[in-house]
C-alpha cells in the first residue's frame, strides 16, 4: 500500500510587505508501507516545510496529497476541492504522528502524563487504558524508569523519547521526524537514533529530514536529495552516497561528510 503520496506540491509563504517566498516547488513523491524514507538537503531547501504538509500543519496552494491511498487535499490557488466532512479527514490526520526538532513537552506535567494526554483526549481511551498503553510505550523507548519523572529531570535525549512515545500512544501507521536529533548535545544523539531504528526494524513507514548521513545510509530505503524547494535527486542511500548523479548533491555532501 502508498502510504503517503503527494503530487504537484507548490507552498508559497506571503508576508505582508515582503516579497513572497516559494519554499516548495512541484514536489511529487510516494512511500510505500514499512518504507523508510530521509530526506537531506541544506537549511532552507523545504525539507520542514514538506513534511509539515503532509499532516496539514501547513496547508499547500497547489496539488494533491494522499493518506494511505486516500485523496485529502486536492488544492488549485489554495482551495481545496476534495469534499470531505471534517472528521473523516482528521481520522486520516491522526494516522500521521510528528516528532519535531523541539521536545514541546508539558513541563507541569510527567512523562507518563505527557505520553498520556492525546489518547485520552483524542482518541478518548479509558484512563486505565491509556495508562497500560503509555507505560509500555515508554518501556518500548528505554524509559520504564522514568514515568513519573518531570520535563527538567530528564536529559534532552530522553526528553525526545518522551516526544516519541508521545507520538506511538497515538498509534499512527506513519511517523514524520523532523530533525528529530538537531537539538541534541552530540552525546545524547545516538539513544534518539536507536529508538528510530527499532521503528525501522518494526515495519514503521517513516519519512525522515534530518543531517544524521549515518542514520541514513544505515536505515533508509531511499534518500532524497532537496535544494531550494525541489527534489533533485532520489536513489538507493548507496547511490546517493557514493555515486550522485547531480552536481549539486555532490557539492553537498562533500560539504557534510
């Protein structure tokens, strides 16, 4: 099954006084299930902004994007012809989870709490439930020993385990991680990178930007090379990393590697 597809994908940002800025240009792509998918690319090339769309944090003007087969947004001058009620395109929503570059976690509030707080309130699990559900979550995520432990007592790599955990408790079929490690002294990198790869090694469709080439070559499926809104060049991480084809992913990665 296509897990994710997108087709035709344009995302300008207008500010007023300011030029407009076209940060994603006909960006076409699709991802099969338990796919693992890096994006890589300079800052400022549209890797954030990509995945942002796929989950509606950023709406698109052109294009179309799918959720498991399923048409979402068909958008021609930033309308969106697909009739759809609602709640059914939030359920397809909610099978996208997020981690981001910043944790986000409630610091008045536990790791269990945290992890805790969507199923109860979106998916509206049984406390009890939600719970049980959690506590093995972040067992999965090397973190039984820290349930009741708060934001400010945890290192910055468990904290995005926390993020993580978060994100499973919703269950989704798709994981999005946006630089997940960006934010991470270089010591802590590796216990948020072990977390990804038993994901990978579950079946997880995962699309991943992040400046981790070692995670890449290692786990991906395919790499995407992005620059100034495109994508330039997709391949095998073995082709990407040692044979590009294009001129500026080879500049790039001499530039990282």
């Amino acid at each position: 099954m296509t897990m994710i597809k997108t087709a035709g994908v344009y995302k300008t940002f207008r500010t007023q006084g300011r030029q407009p800025l076209e940060v994603l240009k006909n960006v076409s792509l699709s991802v099969e299930q338990s796919e693992v998918v890096c994006i890589i690319g300079p800052s400022g090339s549209g890797k954030s902004t990509y995945l942002r769309t796929l989950n509606h944090l950023e709406p698109i003007d052109e294009g179309q994007i799918y959720i498991e087969d399923k048409l979402l947004f068909d958008c021609h001058n930033r309308v969106n012809k697909v009739k759809m009620h609602h709640d059914e395109r939030n359920k397809s929503l909610l099978e996208v989870g997020m981690v981001f570059q910043r944790f986000n976690l409630f610091p008045h509030k536990t790791a269990l709490e945290n992890v805790m707080l969507s199923p109860v309130h979106v998916r509206k699990l049984p406390h009890d439930e939600a719970r049980e559900k959690s506590v093995q979550i972040l067992e999965r995520v090397g973190l039984s020993d820290k349930i009741d432990a708060f934001p400010s007592q945890l290192s910055g790599g468990q904290q995005q385990r926390v993020a993580i955990a978060r994100a499973l408790a919703m269950e989704p079929r798709i994981m999005l991680f946006d630089e997940p490690t960006s934010s991470l002294d270089p010591e802590l990198v590796g216990e948020v990178l072990a977390v990804m790869k038993q994901l990978a090694a579950a079946g997880m469709t995962m699309l991943v930007v992040s400046h981790e080439m070692g995670f890449a070559r290692e786990v991906a499926n395919r790499v995407l090379f992005m620059y100034e809104g495109s994508i330039l060049e997709t391949g095998s991480p073995e082709q990407i990393f040692s044979n590009p084809s294009n001129e500026r992913t080879r500049q790039f990665l001499q530039s990282v590697l």
